[in-house]
C-alpha cells in the first residue's frame, strides 16, 4: 500500500479529482491533505471526501520539521502538489528524493519560476502570443519549477482565446492526466521515471 499526502493551498479541485480517482484502487490511499491555509476551500474538500486535512504555517513549512515528521508519522510514502504555491523546503526533498511531483499550468521551462501561478502563467502565455500551452508534471527539486520533467500534454491556443479560455483547457489536461501519471509514477517506484509528452 502506497500511501500519498497531497499538499494544495486553495479550492483544491486537482486534489479532490486524484482523490476520487483513487477511492477505488486497493494498492493506493490518500491519506492526507496538507495546507499552508487555513481558509482554503480544499478542507472542505477533504471534508467532503472522508480525508483528513490538516494546516501547517508557512513557518512551520520552512523553519521547523515539523511537515518532515507529521509525514514521517503518517508514514506517507509520496507527495503530490496540487496548487500548492510555498517552496518546499529542502528537508522535505531530502527525505522524499523522487517522491514529490507537482503539476505546472504550462509547458516549462517556459512561464515557470516564483510567482508564476495560476491565472498569472495563463495571462502570461497569451500575452506572448503563445500558439500552445498545456501542463507540465515533474519532479520537485530545490528552486521553483526546475525539477525534472516527468509529462507534458499540450492544448492548442487560439489567437482570439483568452486568458480564461486557456485555464479551461489546461484545467482539462490536468483532471484528464495528473491521477494517471501520478499512478504510472509510483509503480516504478523507487526508481524515477519519464513519460514524455503528448498532444491533449
């Protein structure tokens, strides 16, 4: 048994579409949900979903082990980031080596870096008149967004489209293939893997 802690800091959406898909599969468990929020709507998510859900400060995340040793508790084998917009601190991949993933809104190394989250990497990719976006699922490593790439899926992006209308495709990439790898990535484990990338 496998079991996975996904870190989110808002609505959660991602994280309650790998839960569901893994409410039915006997060899994995989401056991926990981590915020850096306490108002974040995941909680009710995980509320919803029967899944513990808990809140650790950004303090807590980069000054303390406390995370470390909640996880190590749990005994959570792997961490899946779903919307989750703190660095993650440097104990945490030390004791997790290619046991952390998250999901990009775009095609990196292109709009990734601090700050580049959410609607602000959709606005950016119109602005540069972009003629694809898509998701990038990879590897955490210790700067934002450098990680080794894991998959890309790409979505084409219409001259007219625009920042909101991008979302809405990315956002269907990730419900459509984030639980999918998450699962191929974790039956290789310990070993890392790569998928490559594919058109939506």
């Amino acid at each position: 048994m496998i079991k996975i802690a996904i870190f989110a800091s808002g609505s959660g959406s991602n994280a309650e579409n790998i839960a569901k898909y893994f409410s039915n599969k006997q060899e994995v468990e989401i056991t926990t949900i981590i915020s850096d929020k306490a108002d974040a709507f995941v909680h009710q998510r995980a509320k919803h979903l029967g899944i513990e859900s808990i809140t650790f400060s950004k303090k807590q995340f980069t000054e303390t082990g406390e995370v470390t040793n909640f996880l190590s508790e749990r005994q959570i084998d792997f961490v899946v980031l779903a919307g989750f917009l703190l660095k993650v601190p440097d104990n945490l991949i030390e004791n997790y080596p290619n046991r952390i993933i998250n999901i990009h809104p775009a095609l990196l190394p292109k709009f990734g870096g601090k700050g580049m989250y959410g609607d602000h990497v959709h606005e950016a990719v119109v602005a540069a008149k972009e003629k694809e976006s898509g998701i990038t699922i990879h590897y955490i490593n210790e700067n934002y967004d450098e990680g080794n790439v894991i998959f890309q899926a790409t979505c084409d992006v219409g001259l007219a489209d625009t920042a909101h209308e991008v979302a809405q495709k990315v956002h269907a990439l990730e419900y459509k293939y984030f639980p999918i790898i998450i699962e191929k990535v974790i039956s290789a484990l310990p070993d890392s893997v790569s998928l490559g990338k594919v058109k939506g």
